[in-house]
C-alpha cells in the first residue's frame, strides 16, 4: 500500500506519522520546513518538501491512498480555514482523481453534521470542514471522513465512542486516538464512510467493527 500523508507535521499529523511508523507502513510524508526531513526520515517516511500552494502532482504520483490530516489552528481566522479546511481538501481530491489514487482520507471535526449548531467562534471553520467534506464524497473517489470531536494532546486510551450528534455533550478524545483509528481504518480498509466519534468506552477495534 502506497500512502501519502498531507500534515504530517501538524499535531495529529504527526502522531498519524509515528503511528505508520510503528506498524511499519512505509509512506510519503508532505512537509512545508525542510529542517524536519530528517526527523521523518527517522519515522519511516520518504519526505515532500512543498505546501498546499504549491503544485503537488509528484507527490500523488504512484500512491494508492492519500491521509489528509492538515487543519487550520483555532486562531488562524476565517481566511486560514476557508484555504487549509476547505480549498485545499477539495485540491487534493482533485489532484487524487486526476493522479488515480484510489482512496482519501480527510480528518474533519464532529461539527460538520451540524454547522449551524456549532458555536459562533466554531461555525465558520465547521461550515468549511462540510463543504470540504461534501465535495469528497461526491468525488467519486473511495473515500473516508473522519468527524472526531474536541481534541486533547493527552496520552491515547485505545477506546472511543461512534457518534453522529455534534450538539450533544461529549467526552473529549485524545488526538492519539484518532491517529489509531486512522491507522486501524487503513488495515481494514474502510471506505464509503463518513464517521463521527468522541472519547467513549468502545474499543476502537470494535467501534469500527460495529459499522
């Protein structure tokens, strides 16, 4: 399996990273500091200087599965999430299609079920993530929307809870754990989905077992 993975150096990215590292998955990680290209290298990764401004046709070249783990910062602003959240998964499905990757993986947020409920700071950044989210799933590609809801940088816990609510009160979940369900979602190839999940008590195995 030939993986490219889009934000490897972002918080989740990276956790995503150390995670097809350890499971000896070899991929194409795209970063934007060319400082960081021997610590990927020490992850496992062939990597990709460049940015989402620039033209990625190399990097899609060959690869059968691209990760999307990019996101705007909470307070980066409107501009930053119409570019990072929105135009730039909709490039990638386009640069996906038109390179023959078969498969995409975008991270998005719990939110986007629901834009309109999300809280006023969060409606903005919720409505890009489901515009970006629908232009993938009309694609055509074999696609997987991941929807987890709010994020810590604890330690993962292997356990999460399947959820379509975004109104409703969750448990936070760790950003470790939503790299483990992406790299469980690649094992057992999940595609055609668009899941939503939070901390929970269901062991992630199971949880997408369950679907």
């Amino acid at each position: 399996m030939s993986i490219l993975l889009l934000g490897a150096s972002g918080r989740t990215g990276r956790l995503i990273a150390e995670k097809l590292h350890a499971a000896a998955m070899p991929y194409r990680a795209l970063i934007r500091n060319a400082a960081k290209r021997d610590e990927f290298v020490q992850l496992g990764a062939t990597p990709v200087i460049g940015d989402f401004t620039s033209d990625l046709s190399q990097a899609f070249e060959g690869m059968q599965t691209v990760i999307y783990a990019a996101g705007s910062a909470e307070s980066e602003g409107a501009e930053q999430e119409r570019q990072i959240d929105r135009d730039a998964v909709i490039a990638s499905a386009d640069y996906a299609k038109r390179l023959g990757v078969r498969r995409l993986i975008v991270i998005s947020a719990l939110a986007a079920y629901d834009p309109e409920q999300a809280p006023a700071a969060l409606r903005h950044y919720a409505q890009m993530k489901r515009e970006s989210d629908d232009y993938v799933v009309a694609s055509g590609l074999d696609y997987l929307v991941l929807r987890p809801g709010a994020l810590t940088m604890d330690p993962g816990v292997g356990t999460i809870q399947i959820t379509s609510d975004a109104a409703s009160r969750h448990q936070a979940l760790a950003r470790e754990d939503v790299a483990a369900v992406v790299l469980r979602a690649l094992q057992a190839d999940l595609a055609r989905k668009v899941i939503g999940f939070t901390g929970g008590s269901v062991l992630i195995n199971e949880a997408l077992a369950s679907l």
